[in-house]
C-alpha cells in the first residue's frame, strides 16, 4: 500500500487545490454579479465577467491535473503530465479573451457615463472577494511550486490577475465616488484590462516553450551537478545532455564516456549506478536514457582514472560540468581540453 508521501497523494493534493480553486471561484463570481446588480457598473462587470473565465479555466485545468496524475499506457508511454502545460496555455488565452471582453463592455461606459447606485454596498462586496481571491491566488501558486504543477500556478497567476483587476476597479470606483466623474468606471476597467493582457501572453509563450521541450538551463544544472558532487575517476565525462520536465517527471538522456577497455558489464554496472544516483537526487526522474561512448586518445588529458594501460597522454586537468557546455554537442576528436 503507498503511504502519504507517496505520487498518489501528491495527486491528491494537486486534485483538491483545482477542486478547491474551482468551488471559490464560482462563489466568488456570483458576489461580483450581485454588487454589478446593486451598482450598474461597467467595472465590477467586467471583474465579473473576468470571473466567469477564472470558473471555466479552473474547471479546465481541474481535468487536466486529473489527466497529467494517470500514469503512462500503451499510447502515452511517456506519461500525460504535459496536458498540464496545455491547460496553462489555454488559460492564459482566455485572460487575453477576458481583457477584450472588458475593453468591449467598458468604452461605451466611456462614451456614454451614467450614476452608479448603491455604490458602497457594491464596493464592501468587491472587497471581500478581493480578500478572497488574494489569499486562494497565493495558495495555489505555492501550491504549484511545491507540486512541480504547471496548471496550479496558472491557475493561481489568473486569480492574482483576477486580484489586480479588483483593486484596480476599487480604486478607480472611489475615485468616482469622491469625484462624481462616471467615465472613469469604464476607463479604470480598460487601463485594467490592458494590464492583464501581459500576464495572460506570458502564460501563453511560457506554456508552448515547455510544450516544445525549450532549453531548461535550471533543469540541467540541477542533473549535472548531482554528477559533478558524485564523480568517479572512470566517468570520465558527459555531453550531448537533454532533459525536459512533465509536472512532477523529469526525462533526460546524455551520453556518458568511459574507459574503452571496459567490458559490457562493468559499463552496464555503471550505466545503473548512475541512473539510481540521478534518481535519488532528482525525485521524479523515472526515464533517464544514457548512451556509453569509449575514450579516445585526446581524452587521457581529462581523465583521472589512475593506473591506465591504455593511457597515451598526461592527465592535465579535468573539465567542470557545466550545463552550457554538456548541453550541447561537442568534438570528441579535438585535441585541446574544452574551454581552450
């Protein structure tokens, strides 16, 4: 049976904190129309309307965190974390879609201002919800972090956008209470609306770049010093690293160089020994892939490896494992030392 710590109870968490994203939001939504009723207002509208999209993708990313927690099959051999990153782009397109909805609902506002009614109960009303929404937004985006869950903390940056919007509604609807000049109702919520259009593109671009595997300079700092902290004499180096990340999956592939007088089965020894230690480390590794290639003559001056029969040059120094040079593709046949 897997005790509490285990993947299934991560999921569990992960499912609960969508769960729990979804039942405020929607509570939170029929608030913001109730004080729109009270006061007419264009502003509280569109925080409204805003609303309805955080409901819509907090469902959305709800499934997607219940798919991303199934384990791989027979047509998803690699597992369904990245739905996750998906549902992060779908979400950042619907707060784009919501800024133009405001922008929509508020320029006649402008053109043609009109009183607002009962405005301090609306505006007590817009302050709780506020209140609210800060303290969900912040949940779910620590949430996210802790859980590696890429559809938590979009979830949780559109309700802080949502918190954005209302207090940038708030303050320019007491503005218009101290003033009496109605026309800042639709102009507040469109200066808002221009201001959440940013993190909903941010959401967008940083979704398709881990859809699309982009270069994680973090990722593989992270596995090279794991290497670098546990090197043995005989590995004598490593190139061509890649990794990519699925929510809490991390997958990574790199060819690794050992003495050519090796046998099979001492490379194979190895080859293990260091998957379990990656493994160890980097919780969430489950598919590390490594290549083993033999040494050539121009590496003895980075090996270490001490009584060597087959050594034809002078060990000089041994290359540090940088992520930015392992990570690329290298000539193994140069001569000279990296860096030189």
């Amino acid at each position: 049976m897997e005790n509490e710590t285990g993947p299934t109870a991560e999921n569990r968490r992960r499912l609960v904190m969508m769960a729990l994203s979804v039942g405020v939001s929607l509570l939170l939504m029929g608030l913001k129309f109730l004080a729109f009723l009270l006061t007419g207002s264009s502003a509280i509208l569109s925080d409204a309307l805003e609303s309805i999209i955080n409901v819509v993708a907090g469902g959305f990313g709800l499934w997607s965190v219940f798919l991303a927690s199934k384990p791989p099959d027979a047509g998803h051999p690699y597992g369904h974390g990245e739905m996750e990153f998906f549902s992060a782009g779908f979400e950042g397109a619907l707060i784009v879609l919501a800024a133009g909805v405001i922008v929509w609902e508020s320029v006649p506002k402008i053109l043609s201002p009109h009183g607002l009614p009962r405005l301090d109960s609306g505006l007590l009303i817009l302050f709780g919800t506020t209140l609210a929404n800060l303290w969900l937004g912040l949940i779910l985006i620590r949430a996210g972090k802790r859980t590696g869950s890429m559809a938590i903390s979009a979830d949780g940056k559109h309700i802080m956008a949502d918190v954005f919007t209302s207090v940038g509604v708030m303050a320019g609807l007491l503005l218009v209470r101290l003033t009496g000049w109605y026309f800042l109702d639709g102009t507040v919520a469109c200066v808002v609306a221009a201001n959440i259009v940013f993190v909903g593109i941010r959401l967008i671009f940083t979704s398709s770049s881990r859809l699309m595997r982009a270069y994680d300079p973090e990722l593989l700092e992270r596995i090279t010093s794991v290497i670098a902290r546990n090197r043995k004499p005989e590995w004598i180096d490593i190139h061509r690293l890649r990794a990519w990340s699925s929510g809490r999956e991390i997958h990574m592939d790199f060819h690794l160089i050992l003495p050519r007088d090796s046998s099979l089965e001492d490379a194979h020894r190895t080859v293990v020994e260091v998957q379990q230690l990656l493994k160890s480390q980097l919780p969430g590794a489950p598919d590390i892939l490594i290549h083993v290639e033999p040494c050539l003559d121009p590496q003895c001056r980075i090996c270490l490896r001490p009584r060597c029969v087959i050594r034809k040059k002078s060990f000089r120094k041994q290359p540090e494992l940088c992520s930015s040079e392992v990570a690329h593709p290298g000539s193994v046949e140069d001569d000279a030392l990296p860096g030189e």
